[in-house]
C-alpha cells in the first residue's frame, strides 16, 4: 500500500476539486478519468464546423457558489459575476419582468421586480421569508401550494428558477433542495445570488486552468482509460484499480467521483440509492452577428419550449445559446425537430432575428445532466463501502441540487476525510 497516496476516479469537477485538495495538504494524487478530457458533465468540445469550442450546455452559476469559486481562486482564476444580481425575462409579446437587486440585500430584488403587481411581489418575499419554516414538505410543489403563491409570482419568478436550479418541474424538485439554495442565494449573511456571465467556455474558464495547477502540483492524469473494476485485498480494503487498459493502480485511498450508476458498477456489493436522470438540451447558433442580442447578455424566455438564451463572441461573430432544463419533451425530439424549435423561438422573441442568418447550429442532449433520489422520503444511506473507499459527486449532498457547487463540495469533504482517515491511522 502507498502511504499518502490516492487514486481519483473521474476527472468532473468533483474529482478535480478533490485533487487540488489533497495535492494541497501534501498528499500525492493520481487522477483517472475515462474520456479524453477533464470536466466530465461541466465541459467544452470543439464545434469543428463552426471553428469553436463549446460547452455541454451553458452553465449559470452564481456568487454563492463558494467552494466552486475556491477551486477557480486555487487555479488563480476568478468567477466572472454580474455587479449586482439581475435577470430578465421575456414574453412571447415582448413584455418583460426584471429582478435587480442591491448586493446587500439580495432578496429586495424580489421585492422591486418590475412588470409585477404588488400582491405578487408581497407574495414572493413571503414565500422567501417563510422558507425555513416549511422543511416538512418532500416536493416544491407542495411547499408552494402551502405559501398561496399568486399566479404571476410562480410563472414570472418560481416556476423558471425551481427548474433551473434544480433541473425539475416543481412537481419532482425536492423542496429541502431548493430551501438550500434559497438560504445560499438571497436569505444567509453571506447570501450572494449574482450570476457569472462568463464570455469563456467552461475549458478556458476552469478545465484548463485546474488541469495546470494539478499537474504543477506533481499529480500524474491518466485519461482515456476508465477504471472497470477495484480488487479487495483479505481485509475488505481496496488493495488497486483496474483500467481497461489493464493497469493495475495501487493506492492507500480512493475518492469515487463518478455518478451513481457508474459507481454501483464498480461497487456491486455495496448499497447506493436508487437515482433518476433528468435531461437538459441545449442549441448552440452561431451568427455573423447579432444586434439585437448583443454578446454577455443572457434572458429567460417565458411561455417559450426553451428557456433561457445567452449570447457570447466568439471572435468576430457571435454564439447565441438556447438552453431547457428537465427537458423531457425536447429530448424526445430529433436534432432537426430541435434546431428548427430554436429557430422559431429565436423568431417569435427576438423580431430582428432571422434565420437565414445561422451559419452553422448544433443541438445537444444530455439526457443524463443531472439525478434525483428516486424515494427522497427514505434516509439517505450509502452502505457496505470499503473502509478506504470515499465517494463524491453532485449528487451525494442530499440537501443540495446537481450543481457544479455541489460536485466542488462533495469533493473536497472526500478529501477531507481521506487526509483525516490517513492522519487517524498513522
Ligand atoms: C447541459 C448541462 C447544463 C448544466 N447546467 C448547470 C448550471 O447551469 N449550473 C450548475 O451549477 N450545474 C449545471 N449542470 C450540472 C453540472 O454540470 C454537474 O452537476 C457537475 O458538472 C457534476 O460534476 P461531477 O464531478 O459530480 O460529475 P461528472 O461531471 O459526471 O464527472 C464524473 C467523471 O467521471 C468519469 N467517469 C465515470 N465513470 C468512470 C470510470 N469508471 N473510470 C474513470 N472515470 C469515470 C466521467 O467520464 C466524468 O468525467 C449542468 C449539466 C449539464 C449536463
């Protein structure tokens, strides 16, 4: 066994932030990842037809992502995030709802919500305030029936951000998940809800960036070589892992940062809970140019089979991106069906659009973006791991969404208990 030495499986930004905090605490570090780049769900791709690279989908994160903007600050990069929290959502008649709030007092943003009626902004800061108080419930949907919601406030306001932070209808988002992220962005002291509007891809943003720092670091990456299986030793411990290569990699610990299916694959024996993958699609369009949606805007669309759009140079032109969360129906479609549903929802919000002036567009589902507990009502318990077996993973925080915070997280309390685990058995 290799004292102080561990083997990171999957390189998403869980594993990567389980790295940089062990290569940090002195420990050496070999990384695995089974593609042949980093960033696993959070990741960029070269669009050759185009002549750009692009990401999976594009990722909104926001200023409370804390132990994601400790990763990028290790990396010595920061999160591009707006002055103050605003977004804008827009009608099918080009009527629009605005939030802008003071970064002090992130909340009043709800409350000086422009294109709402006061019943509806009193009825959202209600709803806020009342959050802690109605963890009892198991689905958002139930959570909001009992704060009496007005119509408006739940179409304008909670309808577009439960599905987008927690990639559910409100139906099948669990409410305890949405109260974290609630307290996070607009109700704890340090609560900052302004969103990073980065005009990089996710590869120039932190892929490659955290991939320098590792490797400065001394840890060795192995990619395009998964791990298929882990062999015990007589004492129920991992003794190495196997790649499909055929490499047998010995460690003392190993973090597990894969998703849960494919965990349960490499841990037959062991009990992990049952999980439903939720699909997000994207389009990516890119143009000469576009005036009427000019590059570091992004907006929600209301009424509209997608829902948020964002705009970013690349070079002399520009990328718009149309993005849905839980998008069961979209991804049910062909990429014809979808490219030509971005067209028309381009045409009918933006009156300066036209399609002819698409140079080349792309469609991309990820069915499995993100998982939900399928029984969020049982405790969640991992059972029958191996004494030297840590696993990480957005959705291993049952209190907390799929998010890129969540993998950071997770990531860095593996480390932690890999460096405690060592320093307890020394
Ligand atoms: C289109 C899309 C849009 C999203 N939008 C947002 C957003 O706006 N904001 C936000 O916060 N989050 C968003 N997310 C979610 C976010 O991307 C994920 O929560 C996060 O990236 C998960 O990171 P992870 O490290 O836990 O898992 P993953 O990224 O899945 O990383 C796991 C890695 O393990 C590798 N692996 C698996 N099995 C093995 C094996 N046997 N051996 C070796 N390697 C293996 C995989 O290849 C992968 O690289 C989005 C996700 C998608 C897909």
């Amino acid at each position: 066994m290799m004292r102080n030495r561990t083997a990171v499986i999957g390189a998403g930004v869980a594993g990567l932030s389980s790295a940089v905090e062990l290569l940090q605490a002195g420990h050496q570090v070999v990384l695995i990842e089974q593609t042949r780049s980093c960033g696993g769900r959070a990741r960029s791709f070269c669009w050759s037809e185009a002549g750009c690279h692009v990401d999976t989908g594009p990722h909104l994160m926001m200023g409370c992502y804390q132990n994601f903007r400790w990763l990028l600050n290790a990396a010595g990069t920061t999160l591009p995030l707006q002055k103050r929290f605003t977004v804008e959502l827009l009608g099918r008649h080009g009527e629009k709802i605005v939030f802008a709030g003071a970064t002090k007092r992130p909340e009043l943003a709800l409350l000086r919500a422009q294109g709402l009626g006061i019943l509806d902004k009193w009825g959202l800061i209600r709803g806020l305030m009342k959050a802690s108080h109605l963890q009892n419930t198991t689905y958002v949907e139930e959570w909001l029936s009992a704060l009496h919601q007005p119509p408006l406030a739940r179409h304008a306001f909670w309808d577009p951000f439960v599905t987008a932070v927690l990639n559910q209808s409100p139906a099948t988002g669990l409410s305890r998940q949405l109260i974290t992220v609630l307290h996070h962005a607009f109700l704890d002291s340090d609560a900052d809800p302004r969103l990073s509007i980065s005009d990089r891809c996710l590869d120039e943003l932190y892929v490659q960036p955290v991939v320098d720092l590792i490797r400065r670091l001394g840890c060795e990456v192995i990619l395009g070589d998964g791990v298929v299986s882990l062999e015990d030793n007589a004492h129920g411990l991992i003794r190495a892992a196997i790649t499909r290569h055929g490499h047998h990699i010995e460690a003392e610990s190993y973090i597990i940062a894969v998703p849960p299916d494919a965990l349960q694959q490499l841990l037959p024996a062991s009990f992990i809970p049952c999980f439903r993958p939720s699909p997000i699609v994207s389009v990516h369009a890119l143009l000469a140019d576009a005036p009427f949606f000019p590059p570091g805007t992004f907006m929600g669309l209301l009424d509209s089979p997608f829902h948020w759009v964002f705009s970013r140079s690349v070079g002399n032109r520009c990328l718009l991106s149309l993005l849905t969360s839980h998008a069961q129906k979209l991804a049910g479609l062909s990429p014809d069906e979808i490219t030509s549903a971005a067209r028309d929802t381009l045409s009918t919000f933006f009156p300066g659009f036209h399609p002819h002036n698409i140079l080349s567009i792309i469609s991309i589902k990820e069915r499995k973006a993100t998982y939900q507990l399928t029984s969020p009502g049982q405790p969640f318990e991992i059972a029958g791991m191996p004494d030297n077996a840590f696993i990480a993973g957005d959705w291993i925080e049952p209190n907390y969404p799929c998010t890129i915070e969540s993998a950071a997280l997770s990531g860095r309390r593996a480390a932690m208990a890999v460096i405690k685990h060592g320093s307890d058995n020394h």
